[in-house]
C-alpha cells in the first residue's frame, strides 16, 4: 500500500478521498487554487500545495504543477477524483513517466472509452448490445439525415466529445434534423474542440440504469450491481438510487455480465461505470443499450457504498497499489436501499439558474437513526465557506440508506427537512418535492420526470403565508426580548407603555407587500391579523445553537420552527419546508426608486455564449436576448420589458463579471 497520494482535485470528491486515506493510515497530499486557499480539502489533508490561479484552466488543470507538486512532496500516487484530469488519457500516460501511480484505469482504457462513437464501435465487436444509430467516420451532413431518416424519429445527436450532459440535441422530425445537427455541431466545438457527432434512436421512456464495475490487474472484473440515475435536468442527474427499481435478478445479471464485457474489452483496471439507457416499451417489460463508459469513480458511487457496505475508494487504492479485489462476484450482495441527492447552489424555479454566494447557515441533518450510516452527508465546505464561480455548483450529497425504498425515501425527506441553508439558493425545497411527486415516490421513473411532474415540483411554498407571518412576528419579538426585553408586549407583569396596544409589521411575502398587526390582549395573550385571518399567537423559545428555533401555534398549526433573520429577510424552517419573507422597515424604503428596466446585467460571471438579437431590434418582455454559460450551464437572459436594443456590450466568446451589463434596452415608450 502507497504511505502518501497526492489528490488532484478540489470540494467533496478530494474530502472524500481523503477520509479514506485517513482511515487507511495513508498521507494525503492536497493542491489548492487561489479561491481554495483555506478550502475544506486543504484542512482535510495532511499537507497542501498551491499550484495556481482559481481558473480550473490555471490550476486543478495545470498538470506539470500537480506532478511537480506530487514530486516535491513525496507522494507515490495521484488520485484524479472526477472531472478535471480523471479521465485525462495524457495525464495518465504522464504520472507513469514521472514515476508515479495513476489511481484510475490504463491510459489505453480512458482513450478507447473516451470519445462515444469510438467507444461504440468497440463495444460493438465486443457483443455489446447498442441504441440503433450511426457511429461511423463520415461526418457528411445530407448522410447523416440519411441515417436519422433510415433510425426513424425521435433521434438524439450527440457531439462524440461530448460529457456532463452537453452537446446533445433531440430531434423530433426530419425537418428540423439539418438545423439540430448545426446547433449540436457548434456547441461541440467550442465546448470539446470537435465537432464530431452520432445519432442514435431517441429512447421511449428512457430510464438511465449504469453498472459500477471494478477490474483488478490479475485479471479480475467484477460488477457491483446497478445504479438508477434517471432523475435529471438537462441531462444531469439530481437523484440517484440503487437497486433501480424494478429491476429483476435475471436483468441485473444480463447488465452486469455485459458491463464486464465491455471493461474486459479494453483490459479495464479499477473503478468505472458503464452507462445504459434502458427502454420500457409500451407492452412493458426492459431493454437495455450501452450509451458510454466513465473511466473514473462517479459522483454517485456512495449509493453503492451503501448497499454493497463497502469502499469503493478503498478498492481503488487496493487496485492501484497492485493488490487483488478484495471480493469475488458470488461474495456480493445487496442490502437495502440507498438515494443518493446532489444539494446545489442554484435556483430551480428560475430555469436552474445557478448560484453563487456565502454558506451564512449550513446545518445538515443528524444522523436520523441508530442504524449507522443511514444518512451520510458528502460535502467539501463548512458554514462560512463560498460557493465561487469557479466550480460547479454542487454543496453537498445526501446519501440515505433503508431497509426498503419506501424507508430510504422517508428518510430522505426528514434528511432535506433538517437541511438548512441561509445565504445563497438552494435546490433543498425542490429536492424535498422531487422525493414527494407521485411518480418518483411510485418509482414511475424515466429521465422526462422533473417535467411531468412540473406542477408539484416548482413554485411551491409548503410553509405558507400564515405560518410566514407567525414566525416572522415571533422571531421579530424573541430577538427584542433577548436583547433586554425591549418589546412591551412580551412582558409578562401586564405593563407597558401608554397608549402602545397595536403595533404595525410591514411585510413582503413572495412579491406582495402586506401588512400585519399584533394587538396585546388584557390576559397576555397576543392577537395577530392580517390579509383576512386573525389568531392568537403563541410561541416559546427553543433553545438553539444560533438562530432562533421556537414551537409556534397560531391558527391551530403547531410547528417547531428555526429562523435566521439576514437583514431584512427572515428565513423560516420546518418540517413542511422553508420559506422566506421580508420584513419591510417602512423608513428605509422611502424614497427607493423602481427598478432600472435598461441594464441587462450579467448574473453571474461566465462566458457570453450568443446574442440572439442585434442593435436595433425591438423586444418583447420575457423574449430571450443571450445565452450565458457558467458553472457548467447556460442561462438565457430574457428582456425585463418591452424595448429595443440599442448596444451589445460583448461579444460572444467574451468572459464578463458578475453584474456586467450585457446589452443595452431603450424601454418602450407607452
Ligand atoms: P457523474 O457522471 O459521475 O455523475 P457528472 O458528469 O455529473 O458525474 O459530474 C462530474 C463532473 O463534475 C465533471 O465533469 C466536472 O465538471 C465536475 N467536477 C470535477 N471536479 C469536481 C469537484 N471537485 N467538485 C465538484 N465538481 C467537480
Ligand atoms: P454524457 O456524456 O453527457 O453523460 P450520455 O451519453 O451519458 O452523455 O447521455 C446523458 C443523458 O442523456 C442520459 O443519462 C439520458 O438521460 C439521455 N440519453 C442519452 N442517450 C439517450 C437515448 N438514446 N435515448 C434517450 N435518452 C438518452
Ligand atoms: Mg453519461
């Protein structure tokens, strides 16, 4: 076994490497970027080097300085984590040269397994079975019609290049084939640098079913069974779960075998993932077809920790360091079920968008049973850390394991429930009503779920304006109270001030402004009214580490409630969900002008990718003008009002800073 390894990565998957390091007696080595200087993986490692600017491009890329880094410090091996140099096939043929171990495949492997249409042919003549479609050399583009023509419609091009869900353009008719195959050709390029492309037959009720697979170098190659990862956005997977659902012994076997055979065929040695999509045909039952293989561990491995029990990076380090698998096929087995959820930062009710900012309150669920390892939380930030541009926009996993599905799922749900974070945009909530929806909690699954299931996943406030209102009064009168009793209405002896009985609380809830009124009744109590309710309010201080955790009754609800005000906006939680609102101070917005509807900021920093509009040209309110790209994904940015352009400020291609004003819009004169 190696004494020390260097982890060439950053956030939960570097932790991740490095708790089971730790756990083995083995050194860990960090690098770090400008933006990861004092990052949760630099404090989980034993030592760190700083190799860069916080650009992926001017560190977690630069392998000379990682090598160097590996060198100078002794390390015998570097573990890539996922993304960045993990399935970089020079980078591994360069860790070999230097003398130091890759812990991941040959390079041979991650070169035959990393464009999809080579990748394709191979697993062909491996028996393999494939999606109907075309992987072949000619890029001729009336041919490749042809061919989608002769697949039949629905096809789906793919950019052979392509990963992380990019480059791929679902085509419903032949009409739309030659502009499709443009749009996917452009994006290929400049997102992978070329423009090769496949098509293949566009799955019905496609479901994502991928096979973890682990090869040894004495020739051992074994299947840890199945992964169900068919909950996506844009082809990016939000929830993942094993066993899939509905899965029979009979078919786990079949994908298993055939996922062997495809790591045999190209001498596969560690961790990898062979991706199928499965399709359910109308007169039922499951067909499944190799879409691609990931040379590296997943994001989503943890789901098999769970109901294998074991560590799939304590394998790797076996592997790596020469030793056999520790386990035969037939000593395998699966126990319970495990769902895995990627907490981000970003806004699902306004297209995904992601988001940055300050962790002001990260609170993650305890351990929700004596089982161990029921809930298990895989992050690479602490409370107070950011979420910067730099990376993607993923905070934590949430991993729960149960006796059942139905035991997993319930448990999922109270995990998110004491999920709390304050200070950037989450998609806790969203998640929270994915696990609820009829068809996720029915295992009705297919990757067009989050869409079906549309109406009960976005905009939804389970919290509700009359418990908002409470728990804003109430946080509002136990924050004065705690700070030397200065609410009146809080003393207990019957005394206050003359003529003070009401007191006024302005509020915005969810755009409305409203007002609210809390009346001091003789007996003590407290009578809150607005909009059209009226309740006695009543609530009691919980006691809480910071924040403000009360058992609030208003209106019949009884509720254990956490709040956390942030200047004017108090956060609220409970086991319903979270909401939020704002407690005007009528004073402090005297005076604030209306919003300036003729900037166009950018809002986030990225990449302008496009205009869609040129000076000159009149819009409509809500009319896409730009695409941006950031943390892996493109924002469109939608005029705020009826105008017209008068000035683009970029180019696309053009990098831009966070509230950089796009364009330009002359408002219309009404
Ligand atoms: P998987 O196929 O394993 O589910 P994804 O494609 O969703 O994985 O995510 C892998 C991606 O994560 C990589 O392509 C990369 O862009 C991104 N990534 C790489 N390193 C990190 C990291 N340290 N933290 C977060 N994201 C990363
Ligand atoms: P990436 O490299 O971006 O992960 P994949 O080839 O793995 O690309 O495909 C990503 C996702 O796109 C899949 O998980 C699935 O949801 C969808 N998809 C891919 N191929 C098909 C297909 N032939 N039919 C239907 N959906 C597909
Ligand atoms: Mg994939």
């Amino acid at each position: 076994m190696f004494t020390k390894i260097l982890i060439a990565n950053r956030g939960e998957i570097a932790c991740r490497v490095a708790a089971t390091a730790r756990r083995m007696g083995v050194r860990t080595v960090a690098v770090y970027s400008d933006a990861d200087a004092s990052a949760k993986h630099v404090a989980a490692c034993d030592e760190a080097v700083h190799i860069g600017g916080s650009a992926p491009k001017d560190s977690y890329l630069q392998w000379q300085r990682i090598l160097d880094a590996a060198k100078a410090t002794g390390a015998q091996a570097i573990h890539p984590g996922y993304g960045f140099l993990s399935e970089n096939e020079a980078f591994a043929n360069a860790c070999a040269e230097a003398g130091l171990v890759f812990i991941g495949p040959p390079a041979s492997a991650i070169q035959a397994m990393g464009l999809k249409a080579e990748s394709k042919r191979l697993m062909e003549s491996a028996g393999v079975p494939l999606v109907p479609g075309y992987h072949g050399a000619d890029q001729d583009p009336h041919m490749l019609q042809h061919e989608a023509d002769r697949i039949g419609y629905p096809v789906l091009i793919k950019a052979s290049a392509g990963g992380g869900g990019k480059g791929m353009r679902a085509v419903e008719k032949a009409e739309d084939f030659a502009a499709a195959l443009a749009s996917c050709k452009r994006e290929a390029i400049n997102s992978f640098g070329s423009d090769a492309v496949l098509v293949e037959k566009y799955a019905q009720r496609p479901r994502h079913i991928e096979i973890q697979v682990f090869g040894d170098t004495h020739g051992n190659c074994v299947y840890l069974f199945e992964r169900d990862c068919s909950v996506q956005r844009r082809h990016q997977k939000v929830l993942e779960e094993a066993p899939a659902p509905g899965m029979t012994p009979e078919l786990r076997q079949q994908m298993g075998l055939a996922a062997v055979a495809a790591a045999r065929a190209v001498n596969y040695v560690g961790a990898g993932t062979v991706e199928f999509i499965v399709e359910q045909p109308p007169e039922g039952g499951m067909r499944f077809y190799f879409m691609e293989m990931n040379t590296r561990l997943q994001v989503e491995h943890p789901v098999t920790e769970a109901i294998t029990g074991l560590d799939l990076v304590e394998w790797q380090l076996r592997v790596a360091s020469g030793e056999p698998l520790p386990l035969k096929q037939e000593d395998l087995h699966i126990q319970g079920h495990a769902i895995e959820a990627r907490i981000c930062a970003e806004t699902p009710d306004n297209q995904f968008l992601p988001a940055t900012g300050r962790l002001d309150v990260y609170r993650k669920p305890a351990c929700t049973s004596f089982e161990r390892g029921a809930v298990r939380v895989d992050d690479g930030v602490r409370e107070g850390d950011a979420i910067s541009p730099f990376y993607d926009s993923m905070v934590a996993k949430l991993i729960v394991h149960g006796r059942t599905r139905a035991e997993a799922l319930a448990r999922m749900d109270a995990a998110l429930a004491e999920t709390r974070i304050v200070g950037l945009s989450t998609n806790v909530q969203f998640l929270r009503h994915v696990v609820a929806s009829p068809s996720f909690a029915q295992a009705n699954l297919d990757t067009a779920l989050i869409p079906r299931e549309a109406g009960v996943l976005f905009h939804q406030d389970k919290v509700g304006l009359n418990l908002a209102v409470a728990a804003a009064v109430a946080q509002t009168l136990l924050a004065e109270r705690a700070s030397e009793g200065k609410d009146p209405f809080s003393r207990r002896d019957g005394w206050r001030p003359h003529g003070l009985t009401v007191r006024r609380f302005d509020f915005e809830y969810q755009g409305e402004a409203m007002q609210a009124s809390l009346t001091y009744l003789h007996d003590g109590a407290l009578q809150l009214a607005f909009a059209e309710v009226s309740g006695v309010l009543a609530f009691d201080a919980l006691s809480a580490p910071n924040g403000t955790l009360m058992d609030l009754r208003f209106l019949g609800q009884r509720q254990t409630v956490q709040t956390w005000q942030r200047e004017e906006i108090v956060h609220i939680f409970c086991a319903l969900g979270a909401t939020q609102i704002t407690e005007l101070d009528a004073l402090a917005h005297a005076g604030e002008a209306a919003h300036d509807v003729g900037r166009l900021t950018a809002p986030m920093p990225g990449k302008v990718v496009s205009f869609s509009v040129k000076a000159g040209d009149a819009v409509k309110k809500g009319q896409p003008l730009a695409v941006m790209e950031a943390m892996k994904m493109e924002h469109t940015i939608a005029a705020p009002a009826d105008g017209t352009v008068a000035e683009l400020l970029y180019a696309p291609g053009d990098q831009v800073a966070e509230g950089a004003e796009l364009l330009k819009i002359a408002a219309a004169t009404p």
